[in-house]
C-alpha cells in the first residue's frame, strides 16, 4: 500500500494501474509523434472512466498546485480562463474551488469533455487539438491560459502551439503550464530557445518561473516548473501572424511554395516560417526592405518587383499561395490591379489572400466586391472564405482587417 498526497492509503493495484497508464501513455504519444492522427484521442477515450481517480489516488497534485500559482497573477475571479488540454477537467475544478466562475475546457477528446461537463466547473467545451493550427476561438478571448500535465509529453502539446496560445490571449494576460521533472531534460534547451525567441519578437515577456509539486506518494516525488508568461500590452501590429495563421488553415503542407507578396521586410514570412512553412519568396519593390528581410533567413528567394498589372518574371502556376499583409488598398500600394498576375503565378487549387483593414474597408468595398465577383464569372477563381483578424492591437487603436480567401480555379 502506497499514502496519497492527502494522506489517506491507497491501493497498491491502482498505483500499479497509474504506472502501466503511464508507460501506455508514452508508447501512444511517441507513435503520434510519428505518424500524427488520432491515436491520442482514443487513448483518452479508453482510459477517461479511470483517469480522475487514478490520478486523484496516485497523488496528482499539478491542478491544484497550478490553480494556486495561476490564482497569484490573476486576481479578478471573473476573469476568463482556458483549461488547455483539459482532459476531464482536473485543473479546472480546482480552478473553481478557488472562486473563478468563467473557465472553458479545450481537448481533442470528446469523451474527456463529455466527463469534464459532468463536474460543472467550465463554461465552453472546445473539442480540438493544441499545436500549430488556428483554432475557432477569436482573438484576444483570455485573461490566461493554464496547461497542466500535457506540456512536453510525448504526442501532446509542445512549443508549436506558442503561436496560437498567445493569439488567444489578451494583451497584458497570462499563460501558464507544467513541465514536469519527468520530461524538463529533454525540453529544457529547445523550450528556453522558444520562449526567448517570442520574447525577442515582443510577443510576451517572463514575468516568472515557479517549482511546485507535480505528483506525491510513498513512491514517488516528483516536482515541476512553471514558466509564467505575460502578454505584451502594446500587441502593436498583428497582421503577420494572423495572416500566416490563417493561411495555415488552408495550406495544410509545410513544404507548400508560398509568394509573400509585397513583403516589406518580411514579417509575414517570418510567421509562416514560425509556423513550420519552409519554401517562401518574397517580392517587393524595396531593394532595401528585401536586403532586411534577408537577414531574417525566413524567405528561400527574393525579387525585386513591383506588384501591378504588369507581368513580372515569375514563371506560370508556381506558388500553392500568394498572401499579402497590409499592402492591399493603402494608396499607391496594391490595388485590384494585380489580381490577373496573382492570378497566372498561382498553381491552380492555390489560395491568394490578403489583409483589407477597416482603416480603408469602406473605400474599397464595393470595388473590391466587383472586381472578385468578374474573376469569379471568368472562372479564374473563386471564394472560399472570407475572415476578419485583429490588424492592430495596442492601448490606443482595435483595428480589425478582412481577408478574403481566394482558390484559383484550373484554365
């Protein structure tokens, strides 16, 4: 017989059952890291009716000792909060107990939500997954997100999903996670790399890192760290990075060749490399806004060109997607002109996008509506959505743009 952490005994057998979990869990998440799919979710699936108590026996102590630590930094108890990779629910509760009244669950497992909403503790229960895609969640909609448990893991959450944590939380808020003493080895170096690196690109600062206690028993004692993340208040200028992270919804294949039209200095490819893309040009008229870009090392090729209605030297159908963030009705920039050209550069099956903000929406609605809506009754291309994105963020200015997506139609 092995004690829990609030002292009581506990069954040899259910420990035994906590270590073979355990052992399974690690075999699945590696296959997952290998070949992707749904393994994972049909983990949980088979292990959800057993999984609150074993953990609860073995002395899982991570969703309490993270509800604390989370409790610190956000004081308002009304204050959203997302349960990232939430499993049943475990953080959140604890969450609860501690008087915040506005928590959503997120996990791939529909089953683990399905027992999540029996505890009555979130308000939302979001099935999906957490890495390097878009979710359906909206900009700027938590005041801090907690991940307790998956971080590190094999086949769960890892640095990929950086991006769209931070897209999801609002400036001047707060994420935090478990990394475990278990897997800290491991992800020590390349984790440090990955924040340091979001952090150089002012996305968020370190505003602390704490040890607490992860699992306790006769057995085991078994601690982890906690980096806590603020959010930069002055967000300043989003159009990149949710402009990548939409192209990323409709280009699923990171060796996609990608036109970052009108690039400046190349923030838009630098998302997309962030994002794992790793064949993307970049055409401007600015010699010296591509010598810039250059440095970054995110782009493959760069061409000096201005983009109108002229032809310019790219060959027919060579890119899966052209984006352009920011460039698209400022005048004397990009205008509808150019859609013929994106349109012969572009690989029929492609996607051309880019950002209209509403600082020049209104002039350019109706003309922009009539010039797709020709291309359209050309079979040229046709619209395959249409989204709005957080463009500028910071004390001062909301600004949102549109982006329509676009699917060049085959000859």
């Amino acid at each position: 017989m092995a004690t829990s952490s609030d002292g009581q005994r506990a069954d040899s057998n259910i420990i035994d059952e906590f270590a073979d979990y355990r052992e399974e869990l690690t075999v699945t998440g590696h296959s997952v890291d290998r070949a992707g799919g749904e393994r994972l979710s049909s983990f949980y699936d088979t292990w959800v009716e057993r999984y609150h108590e074993m953990h609860v026996t073995y002395g899982w102590l991570a969703p309490r000792n993270l509800a604390a630590l989370a409790s610190e930094f956000i004081t308002d108890k009304s204050s959203r909060i997302l349960d990232a990779a939430s499993g049943t629910g475990m953080v959140g509760q604890e969450l609860k107990n501690l008087g915040f009244t506005c928590i959503d669950a997120l996990d791939p497992s529909q089953k683990s939500l399905d027992q999540c909403k029996e505890q009555k503790s979130h308000t939302e229960y979001i099935c999906d997954t957490l890495d390097e895609h878009q979710t359906k969640i909206q900009d700027n909609q938590y005041d801090a997100v907690v991940i307790g448990g998956a971080f590190g893991v094999p086949g769960h959450v890892s640095d990929s999903c950086f991006p769209e944590l931070i897209r999801v939380t609002k400036p001047g808020g707060y994420i935090m996670f478990t990394l475990s003493d278990k897997v800290k080895d491991e992800w020590d170096t390349k984790l440090e790399a990955a924040i340091a690196a979001l952090n150089k690109q002012g996305r968020w600062e370190v505003a602390d890192s704490r040890r607490i206690q992860y699992n306790l028993n006769e057995d085991v004692d078994e601690k982890a760290t906690v980096p806590v993340l603020r959010m930069h208040v002055a967000c300043g200028y989003l159009a990149p990075r949710n402009l990548a992270a939409l192209a990323s919804e409709f280009i699923t294949d990171k060796s996609s060749r990608i036109l970052d039209a009108a690039s400046g200095t190349g923030m838009v490819g630098q998302e997309l490399k962030n994002l794992g893309f790793t064949c993307i040009d970049a055409l401007d008229p600015s010699q010296k806004s591509l010598d810039q870009c250059k440095e970054q090392k995110s782009h493959t090729e760069y061409i000096c060109d201005t983009l109108d209605e002229h032809q310019t030297k790219i060959q027919d159908n060579q890119y899966d997607a052209v984006v352009i963030g920011g460039a698209f009705g400022v005048p004397g920039h990009v205008s509808d002109s150019c859609f013929p050209e994106l349109i012969r550069v572009t690989k029929p099956g492609g996607y051309i996008m880019f950002t209209l903000s509403d600082k020049v929406k209104d002039e350019w609605d109706t003309k922009l509506e009539a010039a797709i809506a020709a291309l359209n009754k050309q079979g040229r291309w046709e619209v395959a959505d249409s989204r709005r994105i957080q463009y500028n963020l910071n004390e001062a200015v909301d600004e949102k743009a549109t982006v329509p997506v676009l699917r060049v139609l085959p000859k």
